[in-house]
C-alpha cells in the first residue's frame, strides 16, 4: 500500500465518518438475492474497504497520540502497523517515530524489515546506516557502507565527500578514521576517496596522515580548491608560512578561486604581512567590487594600516550593500569620525548601532563624545536609557557611567554610584576593582584594600588587583615587603605590562634601591610613554642627582600630556 494512498485516506478520514463507505452500501434500495459470484464480489469489497479503513484508523491513532503526548501509544500504533503492512512508507513513519523518542534498536529493526521488502534501496540502507551511527555501533557499520558506495556508482564520489557528515556524531574519532580509511580505500583512484580518508585523519588529529591524504587528492586534481582549503588550514596549525606558500602555488595554477584568495589574504594578516594582504584583496575586488565578503576585511585592513580615507570608503559602501550587521558598520564609522573631530557625525553613527556586539560600546562612545561638548546630563542620560540584557551589559553601563562622572569632575557621585552597584553585587569582580580605585582617588585608602583583598580571594591570580594593592602600599610608604611581594606576583602573571613595572620600579625606589629602580622604570617607559612613569622615572633620576636628566624626561612628557596634574606636580619640584 502507498504512502499516497494512506495519507489520502487519512485525510478523508479526519474529513468525515470513518464509517461512510459501509453506510453508502446501506442505503442502497433492496434488490433480489444475488448470485454467488456477486456474493464473492461483495465480500472482497467489505475486505478492501475494512484493511483500508483499520489502516486509516491506526495511523491516525498514532498520530493523534503523538500529537497528545502518548508516544508509547504512537509508537505502538506505527510499529504495528509497518509490521502488518510492509509498507515502505509507513515503515519509514514508523521509523522516525522510534527514533525520534531515542529506541534506537525499534529503529534498527524496522529499518532491516525495510531492507527485506525493498533489498536495492538506497534510501533504506541510509537509514539503517545512521542508526547504527546513533547507536555507537560503528563496527557494524563497514559492509553497509561499502553495501551503499558500491551500490550507488552514479553517485559514487558525493557519497565518499559525505562519509564524515554521516560519522559526525560518533565520539570515536580514531574508530570513525579507521572505518572511513577501509570503506573508502578500495576508490584510492578518486580523489574524493582520499579527501574523505584526510577529514576523518583531521577529526582524529592525525595530521600527518591528514596531509598526506589531502596532498594525494591534489595529485589526481591539482584544481581542486576545497582540497587545498582543507590542506592549508591542516599546514596553518603548525607553520603559516607553510599555509601561504601552499595556497601561493594553487593560486598560481588557479587565479580565479576566491575562496583560497581570501584564505591567504587572512593568512597574511595573521602573519602582519598587511602590503601583501592588502594586494590579495585588491585582487578580490577587482573581481568581485560589491561583495561584502571582501569589502569588510579590505575596511578593517585599511583601519588597521591608519588608511582611514580608504575604510571610511569601503565601510560606506557596506551600507549599501547586502550585508547583515550594518550596526558594526555604523560603529567603525562613527570611530573614524570621531578620531577625525567629526563629533556630530560620529554620534550620528553611534545612534544607529541599535543591536549587536557593538551595541553597548557604540552607546558608551556616544556618551563620552556628549561629555567633551559639555552635555553631562544628557551622557549620564543616554547610558542610563540603554537598554541592557544581561548583568554584565548592566556592569559596562554603570562602569561607563562612573567614568563618565569622574571625568566630569565629580568623583564624589562617581564613587557613590559604584558602591551602590556593588551592594547589590557584593562579589562582582569589575565593580570590587572599579570601586576600590574610586576609593583611593577619594582618599580612602582602607576600603580600597577592603575590596582588593575580597577580590583577590574571588580571583587570586588578577594581575591588576595584585598590581593595585602593591602600589598602593608602596605610594603611602608602608608594609613595602608586602608591598613587593603583590607586586612580584602580578608581575609573573603579566612579565610586559609596563604598569606593573611602574610599580615595582616604585617600590623598589620606596625601598631606597635606586639603581634597580632605575632601570625598571626606564624599561617600563621604553614600552609605554606614560605621564605617570614619566613623573615616577623623574623622581628617580632626581634622587640621584641627575637632575637635568630628571627635568628633561618630565618636560618631554608635559609637552605629550599637558593636562597631566601629576607631570603639572613634577615640574613644579624639578625646575627651580
């Protein structure tokens, strides 16, 4: 019986009396008693009708079951019914059903009821293959699928390309390598088969194995760009240099694959090797001007070179172009304008990132550019009207809205805003950090290490609360063994920050070990030309009476940052 036919009935089933067949009979008018063979007729049509209408009836049970929430009775109803029909069709329902509600093994036996009615079946085969995937029983599954590949010659090397896809869910990966290596091995003249045998290497972290299997599908078709994508991202983990050279050579042979251009061009970047990058996605462009796949990496390339001409160029194009995240767009833009003083067009930029990554930090921008034009209130108000999703987005606003404050000259508000965020989130650790430096900047030495110390036993190893409350102690000139000792190991858990080496620079000069002191600070400003290093590898200098040194690094540095109070501070006491 045919699915067709089945679903048919079903339908008519659920539009009327199951019954209506029966009752059309009834009210026929009476006739004279009819003849045997008319009998016999009757009889084979009651027959028809009463197979037809208990299949209707039991498939539609099951299926009003399932609807219900009885999937014992739905399965039931299903199996029973393949069983009796041998229908393909149902068969298949019935099979779905099982696997649907996890009976693997119901499963499995109806799709070997399946393979007995229709032995040639490609689609059962597929079906009895993936249970047994489902099933872990993945040493079973070699003659099937050698049964499938060598049943389906006209399909035969997009059949090996999906071989992994069909494995995927299987944990062995070793066991899935070795099953594709055998299923596979006998079309060693395809360079599917080999492409099939390096993904399954690849899975199981058999690079080697991977390469070599890849290389080979190259060999029989040295254009085939999907190969070369999967053998270069297998070079990339080890040596990128090797990934280049390898996609070079292909691109070589073949100009026009843009997915392995695109691949070397990131490849590139990775590798700071921005001219070449940027001369690949020339090329890109040139033969694909409006695809947004290409135009965003050419814009951020350009950022990242300080090209600002040519990505506001290409990220101006994007808005009109069919590219899904425009509110990225409008932020990068709005950066740009902003760097270029272009105040109102970069909060116009700002105002439309409305979604997204950058939707927070697109609003806090915002906020700070309407803090430079002398519009606190309506900063303050933009960050508090932002609509938030989660506690840490509501963190970066509070956090945002404190700076905000800070820089407006009120960092008494600063500091009350902070400790009534953190009231609410005693053990947040951006909050214990944030409200411990608004503490000392608000002459409150004790509760900044109060909440330094509770953040260190949240997160011992936070390099910049270990760093903080070191300097801390040496800044007031006491506990300096402590002092150093925090300090130490902040700096092991970040050896090239030159503000930790700030202060242990500060701190060994505390401790009257100038020359140590010295050359910390100098390394530190070497790495970064702060105002505050500046001033501190001045003091040092002056200590030891080198005081034309100490007035010229503190001058050079007041001319970078002359709003610096604490290099206004040094040149008061270094100049006479």
């Amino acid at each position: 019986m045919s699915k067709k036919l089945i679903f048919a009935a079903l339908a008519l089933a659920l539009a009327g009396p199951i019954h209506a067949a029966s009752e059309e009979v009834a009210r026929e008018p009476a006739k004279a008693p009819a003849k045997a063979p008319a009998k016999k007729r009757l009889t084979a049509q009651y027959a028809g009708e009463d197979i037809l209408a208990r299949t209707v009836f039991q498939s539609l049970v099951g299926e009003l079951a399932l609807k219900r929430g009885d999937t014992q009775l739905g399965i039931s109803a299903w199996v029973d019914l393949a069983r009796r029909t041998r229908d393909p069709a149902v068969i298949a329902r019935a099979i779905e059903v099982a696997a649907a509600t996890r009976q693997n093994e119901l499963a499995l036996e109806l799709a070997r009821l399946w393979l007995q009615v229709e032995p040639d079946s490609t689609r059962a085969r597929q079906t009895e293959s993936s249970l047994l995937v489902l099933a872990n029983r993945i040493d079973d599954l070699g003659p099937q699928l050698a049964n499938l590949l060598a049943q389906d010659q006209a399909n035969l090397a997009n059949n090996l390309m999906h071989l992994n896809s069909m494995l995927s869910r299987h944990g062995d990966k070793k066991a899935v390598q070795r099953l594709v290596d055998r299923v596979a091995a006998p079309y060693s003249d395809l360079p599917e088969a080999h492409f099939a045998m390096g993904v399954a290497a690849a899975n199981a972290d058999d690079l080697m194995h991977a390469q070599g299997e890849f290389q080979k599908a190259l060999e029989q078709r040295p254009d085939w760009e999907t190969a070369e994508l999967a053998y270069a991202q297998l070079l990339a983990k080890t040596s990128l240099a090797s990934a280049i050279e390898s996609l070079n050579e292909f691109l070589a042979r073949k100009p026009d694959a843009r997915d392995a251009r695109l691949t070397l061009a990131r490849l590139l970047i990775s590798e700071q090797m921005y001219a070449e990058a940027r001369a690949q996605f020339d090329i890109l462009l040139k033969a694909a001007p409006d695809n947004p796949d290409v135009i965003y990496p050419v814009a951020m390339l350009a950022l990242q070179q300080g090209d600002i001409s040519s990505a506001r160029t290409q990220l101006t194009r994007l808005l009109d172009a069919d590219f899904a995240d425009k509110g990225t767009v409008h932020f990068f833009l709005g950066q740009i304008e902003e760097e270029q003083k272009n105040h109102e067009l970069a909060l116009e930029h700002f105002r439309q990132v409305t979604a997204g990554n950058q939707y927070i930090p697109a609003r806090v921008r915002a906020a700070q550019i309407l803090l430079q034009q002398g519009r606190p209130e309506e900063a303050r108000a933009l960050l508090r009207l932002t609509q938030t999703g989660s506690e840490a987005e509501k963190t970066q606003l509070i956090l945002a809205e404190a700076q905000l404050l800070r820089e407006a000259g009120r960092g008494n508000e600063s500091y009350a805003l902070l400790e009534a965020a953190l009231a609410k989130q005693p053990d947040n650790p951006e909050l214990l950090y944030e409200t411990a430096l608004s503490a000392e900047r608000q002459g409150k030495p004790q509760v900044l290490e109060k909440h330094l110390r509770h953040l260190l036993k949240l997160k011992p190893d936070h390099a910049h609360a270990l760093n903080a409350l070191g300097y801390s102690l040496a800044d007031r000139n006491v506990r300096l063994d402590e002092a150093k000792k925090l300090i130490t190991r902040a700096l092991a858990l970040a050896p090239e920050d030159p503000f930790i080496m700030d202060s242990m620079g500060w701190v060994l000069f505390r401790q009257g070990k100038l020359p140590e002191a010295l050359k910390t600070l100098e390394t530190a400003y070497g790495i970064k030309a702060d105002p505050e290093i500046a001033a501190h590898l001045g003091e040092v200098l002056w200590t030891l009476g080198r005081k034309e040194e100490a007035s010229r690094v503190v001058m050079e540095a007041a001319k970078k940052f002359p709003d610096s109070e604490i290099l206004a501070s040094a040149l008061k006491k270094f100049q006479p």
